[in-house]
C-alpha cells in the first residue's frame, strides 16, 4: 500500500470515527512524538562534556587505548571465573 493509500485511508477513517475514537488516536499519536532537540541545546549535557574534555586535558581522569582495555576486561573476567 502506498503512503497515498494510507493518508487516504486514515483521513476516511478519521472523518468516520466518533469522538472517542479520536481523542483515543491523538493520544497514541502525541505518545509517538519525540521532541525535538539537539544534545548542544541541553546545557547541562554540554557542560558535562566540557568538564570531561577539562579533566582530559589536564590528565586528571586516566586514560586507556584500547588495547590496554582489552588488557583490563581480560584480567577482570580471568579473576572473576577464578573466584567462581
């Protein structure tokens, strides 16, 4: 079915349906809706980020390659099936 066919579809419907059934398909529209936002409008998100970058930077939090997090998840699941 084409999206044509479904508009048409769904105007027909709509124009039928009585009030309960379309209070009932607005309510499933609007809990479909997602807002829309960007993550650089949350403030406290791009704050976050920048005090992360900031603690980088200033060599405050370690940091791993990725090879020496295999490394780690290796070790930390050997001794986990050790003390099993």
């Amino acid at each position: 079915m084409t999206i044509a066919a479904i508009r048409e579809k769904l105007h027909n419907y709509i124009n039928e349906a009585d009030d309960e059934k379309i209070i009932n398909i607005l309510h499933i529209i609007e809990d479909q809706k997602t807002p829309a936002s960007h993550w650089s409008d949350d403030k406290e998100f791009v704050a976050e980020l920048d005090e992360r970058v900031r603690r980088y930077e200033e060599g405050i939090d370690p940091t791993y390659t990725l090879e020496e997090s295999k490394a780690l998840l290796s070790k930390f699941k050997e001794e986990y099936y050790k003390s099993r």
